[in-house]
C-alpha cells in the first residue's frame, strides 16, 4: 500500500491491488478512513469515521494536489 503522502496528519496511499478501478486515494488517521475518486472529478467514496470539518479539509487538500496525486497514480500503474 503506497504511501503517496502525509499532510496535515492524514496519509494519502493507493492500494496495490485496486489497478482495476478508476484513479483513486485511500485517506487515513487513526482509525478513520475514507477513499475519493481523483478521476474525472473528485467525489467521496465512502467515509468512516471522519467528522465533517476533517472530510472538508480532506476535499481542500485533494483539490490542491490534484495535479500530483493523478501524476502518482499513473506512477503506481506503470510499477505493476
């Protein structure tokens, strides 16, 4: 599970078995975890156990590094 970074005290990681679906990240801290897709638009998948203000602050840092979790998913593909 490739970590692609670590902001504000959330981990941002790919699954490595998921190639098969839609670009995407895994968000993660503590025990709460949630997964977005990164492409063609962001859109949460799934959050558990995240509060509100937390999954806003997730979607701000994924607008702001679109550009480079895209770049790192298709890294992560050409790895397989």
């Amino acid at each position: 599970m490739p970590t692609v970074f670590k902001l504000r005290g959330f981990t941002f990681k790919f699954y490595s078995n998921e190639n098969n679906e839609p670009p995407h990240v895994h968000v993660i801290k503590g025990t709460a975890e949630s997964k977005w897709w990164i492409d063609p638009s962001l859109e949460e998948e799934y959050s558990d156990g995240f509060k509100v203000q937390e999954l806003r602050t997730i979607r701000e840092l994924l607008k702001e590094h679109h550009h480079a979790l895209l770049q790192a998913w298709k890294d992560h593909l050409s790895e397989d």
